[in-house]
C-alpha cells in the first residue's frame, strides 16, 4: 500500500527495492528508505555500494563452494585446519553457523542447496560430483553430513551416501537430540526417541 | 554475532550496512545480504543504485517541507487541492499515511520534528516560521494540527497555537477517539474519555 498514493518515483524505486528483500513489507521498506533520507548522502553511498560489491566481487570455492574474496577460500587454504574431516552443509549460511560454534577445524563442502524435485532441483543441479571426488582423495578420512532434517535433507542425505559408498570413507551424520537448556516436557517425540536412542557414556568435567 | 568468525570483508561491509537499518539484528542483516548474492548481478546493481539515487536527487519543497522528485512539489502544486486549508504534520511519513486514506484534499506543512529540549530540538529547528508565514497569506483559512500526542506534540502543537494568535486563521486538531473497530472494553480511559466529551451528532447513511 505504501506510498503509493504519493507521486515520488525515487521513493517508489527505492521502497521497491527493500520490499523485495525477504520477509520485508511495504511499511517497512518504507521505514527503511525514509531511515537512510535523513542519513548523510556519504553514508548512504557507501550502504550502496558496499551491496553492489559484495554481489559483484565475491567469489566462490571450486573446491568448497564457499563465498571468498579473493582466489584464496579462507578455510580451504588454512594450514591449521583437519583437511581428512569435509561438512557437508546445503549453503553458506550453515558455514556462518559452525564457524561461528568455535568447535569444528575441517573443511566443508557446501552443495548449494538440497535435492527437490518440487524445485526442479535434482543431484546434478549440486556440488554432488565434486564432493565425490574431494572424498575419493587419500587424504579424506570422514565426511559429516549436517543437512537438514525433512523429505528434502534426508533425501539429499541418502543419495550422497550411497555416492560414497565405494569409497573408503567415514559417513557420519550430526547428532540431533534435545537442545541445551530445552525442556524434555516441550521436546518432540521424534527428536526425545532419537535422543534416547543415540546417547552417550556420562561424562562429568 | 554473525559473520564476525569469517574472514569476509565484502560480506561484513554488506551486513553492517543492513545492520545500520532501525530494527534489523545482524542475523537479519546477513540474511539479506545472503539473499542479494543469489540474485542477478543487474538487479542487486539496481538495488543499490535506487538507494543511492534516492538520497541524492530527492528534494523538499521550500514550502511544505514535503519530497519531491524535481523542481515542483506534487501537493503544492495541484491546481485541484484546497490551499485554504494546511495541515501540520511531524514528517514525511504523516503525508504519506494521510495521502493514503484519500480523505484529504488541502495542503500540507511538514515540520521535520517536534520541539524537544531532550534532544535539543528547538523552534528554531523546525519550519515554524515558514508555516506562520504561509497562515498570514490572505488564501490560507484553517490550520489543522496533526501532530503526535505526548509531551513533545502537545508542547509544539500549543507554540504554534501561541505562534498563530494573531493571524485570522481558524486552527484545529484531527480528533482523537475510539478507532473504528476497537473495543470500547480495551480503549484506555483517555481516550474513551474524550471521545465522548468530543462527541458528534449521529449521523445514519
């Protein structure tokens, strides 16, 4: 609805543009586009261009996928890092995730995306063959599969581990099970069955 | 939170531009900006370009203090609106949401704020005087004050009452009451009382 009872295409070009962002509304981009009409005109030169070069400077992986600014993948070319252990994740955003856990030092592999034959997205359509390849290699040790649960996951899930199964990998699969701090009364069935079934020796610190 | 654990400079630039937005977390803001870098490079290119353009080339009438894209204001400068009637209004978006009802046809006077000593926003400040100017103009007959309640409205809505004594000029203020669809149960009592202290003749269609 907003504005467009008002005759400013500027305005219009710029709401336009934020709508089209996810789960942003017509009021909202309106909120946004007035916000950045009182900022100063450097500052919003700089909002937009730093959009602009992000999508036309930012490169990915041919080995992981990942986003990278330069030719150099900041985790595929880090030393430090496991290169026998390869997460399989569904995008970049499940790279922010982990990296931002602290906890994991090997590599990944993002496929871009999930089997879904509703989309139109089929095995051919993913990194599918390159992380066949990057398994077949004698340095990998493990492959994690950490895609979603659901149809489209688990299918993904399947299909890549019967791809591996010539190969003298590893094929795990992270744990799922009840959430720290979570209270089992409000937990699942599905996620407190698996939970049980899949514990762990106590350990005390 | 997000990405700080990733050594992407493009993809921070374009989250903290996001972040600097009112309400939007940097989660969100990372979720727009991974949302960009699957779009084609010609729409995210016109995405920043319309921000950009926007704050540049946007100007403000010299009367109302309303946007406009060029030279003329497209209030103003309708033939077919009543310039004997001026409403007052805190921004731009007060405009926008009045246009939208299409309920009114007369002018507008956007201030650019309210008086509040807080933040060190003076009369001075604001087009009070270019609005005392324009109510001593022989056309202008009435002067509707649309600001918001609260100290701050009610202080500067009551300067400009003061400000406009000694012009022939009726001033009035939108009424306040029960909303259409509102409970009267839920309505605080402000406002339920003043909706029958202000009541209307009842009018059957």
């Amino acid at each position: 609805m907003f504005p467009e009872e008002y005759d400013s295409v500027l305005l219009k070009d710029a709401v336009d543009a934020f709508a089209s962002l996810p789960g942003v509304g017509r009021k909202t981009a309106l909120r946004f586009a007035l916000h950045l009409l009182k900022q100063p005109k450097d500052k919003v030169a700089k909002f937009g261009e730093s959009v602009i070069r992000m999508r036309n400077e930012i490169s990915y992986c041919p080995q992981c996928g990942m986003i990278c600014d330069g030719e150099n993948c900041p985790i595929c070319s880090d030393r430090r890092r496991d290169d026998s252990v390869i997460c399989v994740v569904e995008s970049i955003r499940e790279v922010l995730s982990i990296e931002n856990t602290g906890q994991y030092h090997g590599l990944y592999h993002v496929l871009g995306g999930v089997i879904s034959p509703m989309d139109g997205i089929g095995p051919s359509d993913l990194l599918i063959g390159k992380l066949v390849e990057r398994a077949s290699c004698n340095r990998t040790r493990e492959v994690i599969l950490a895609l979603s649960t659901g149809t489209e996951g688990e299918t993904t899930s399947y299909y890549i581990y019967k791809k591996l199964a010539g190969i003298d990998v590893a094929v795990s699969a992270i744990a799922r099970g009840v959430g720290f701090g979570d209270d089992l009364e409000y937990t699942d069935e599905l996620t407190l069955g698996k939970s049980i079934e899949n514990r762990v020796p106590f350990n005390p610190v």
